[in-house]
C-alpha cells in the first residue's frame, strides 16, 4: 500500500469502476466508508464519477433502526456527495437478537 493510504484508496476505487459496471460504495457512516467516502469527493472534484454512493436504513416494525442517520449524509453532503438511501426492512426477532 505504501505510504500514502489517499493514494492507494483512490487507485483501487479508480480501478474498481473500470473494471466493474455500475459500481456502488456502501456508506455506513462510519470511520472505514466515510474515508473512502472522503477519497471519492477528492476524486470527484477532477472529474470522476462512476461511483454511486449508497446507504442503508435497517427497519424493523416501521421504526428506523440506525441512530446516526443524519450526521453520515451530514458529512457528505459537507464533501458535496449525494447519497441514495436504500431502505431495508428485517425481521424484528433478528434486532431483538442483535441489542
């Protein structure tokens, strides 16, 4: 990997959309996705845009199940990246066994 981590993720996302269709990154919200998050908006703001950036709401019985919603698109609408919400509805015994 090298040195630079900015260098190596950006490589490998570039990589990635040449030789995948319609690639997609997964964004939590968390530490690992939102630097990925952050190396794509570098990249964007030099023309590249072959990644789609998605993140999933977990349901369950109508309530929505992740806390921090808000601050993660907070944090990429703040890098200028559009994020599809996906809802994704699970089964309630599957919650209960996760708390």
């Amino acid at each position: 990997m090298g040195s630079n981590p900015d260098q190596h993720v950006k490589r490998v996302l570039m990589e990635i959309a040449d030789t995948h269709d319609n690639p997609i990154l997964a964004y939590s919200g968390g530490m690992d996705s939102g630097f990925v998050l952050r190396c794509l908006a570098d990249l964007r703001k030099k023309g590249f845009d072959k990644i789609d950036v998605y993140y999933g709401t977990f349901y369950s019985s109508k309530r929505r199940s992740v806390k921090d919603k808000e601050r993660a698109f907070n944090f990429a609408h703040r890098l200028g990246i559009e994020v599809k919400d996906v809802k994704l509805h699970i089964d309630k015994k599957v919650v209960d066994e996760s708390v």
